[in-house]
C-alpha cells in the first residue's frame, strides 16, 4: 500500500520533541522544577565542590500531556469509543483502564437508578 506522505525536513526524534519543543515551552512558561542531575548509573552528578550539580526541567511530559488531552475531551462529552479511537487504544478495556473513572457521573447513576425503581415498582 503506497501512502502519498510528504515531509519537510526529516521528521523529528522523541528526544528533539523534548529538547528543543517541550522544555523550552515549559520552563519559559514556568511550569518547571530543578532536579538533580543523574548519571546513567543513578547515581547523583557532583560539581567540583563535591555538590549536587542540578538543572530545571519542565514539570511535564509528553505522556502528561497525553492524559491531560483525553481527560479534556472526557470532559467535553465525548464518548468512550471515540476516546479510545483518538488515543489510539487497541481496545475499549485499554481506555477504561486509563480514563474509566473520568465518566463516572454520580448524579447519572442516581437518575438511572431512580428510573428503574419507578419502572420496577410503577411509582
């Protein structure tokens, strides 16, 4: 199957994304925090005073960012399966293991149960 794609440039590695997109995004909007600074080994690096060397980095991630998105779109009404379909969830199990407690609505519930009894009962 032949898709007609066109880039401009060469697309993006999630680490670029990151570097020269989100982080700089995120701390210029002050939504950063510093941390340490660790090696591959985990442990953490130390200056030439024998202290922590640190960095500030955006709160977020991408995946925060993600989750944030369809908590949104939950809360805009959409419904499950559409939720599932714009995330990209091989199944509706994935997306109401994520987001199923976001549709919850108490209230929904009540009037349900409510409607039923009446209905059961013919009050």
């Amino acid at each position: 199957m032949a898709l007609d794609l066109a880039f401009l440039g060469r697309v993006e590695s999630h680490s670029n994304l990151i570097e020269r997109g989100l982080e700089p995004i995120l701390i210029a909007a002050g939504i950063a925090e510093v941390r340490p600074v660790v090696a591959q080994a985990g442990k953490p690096v130390l200056d030439a005073s024998g202290a922590p060397e640190t960095v500030v980095a955006g709160t977020y991630g991408m995946h925060s960012l993600r989750h944030a998105c369809a908590s949104l779109w939950i809360e805009n009404g959409y419904n499950p399966k559409q939720i599932q379909r714009l995330m990209g969830h091989s199944s509706i199990e994935v997306t109401f293991d994520g987001y199923g407690h976001l549709f919850a609505d108490a209230e929904a519930d009540q009037r349900a149960a409510e409607t039923l009894q009446a209905r059961l009962l013919g009050s």
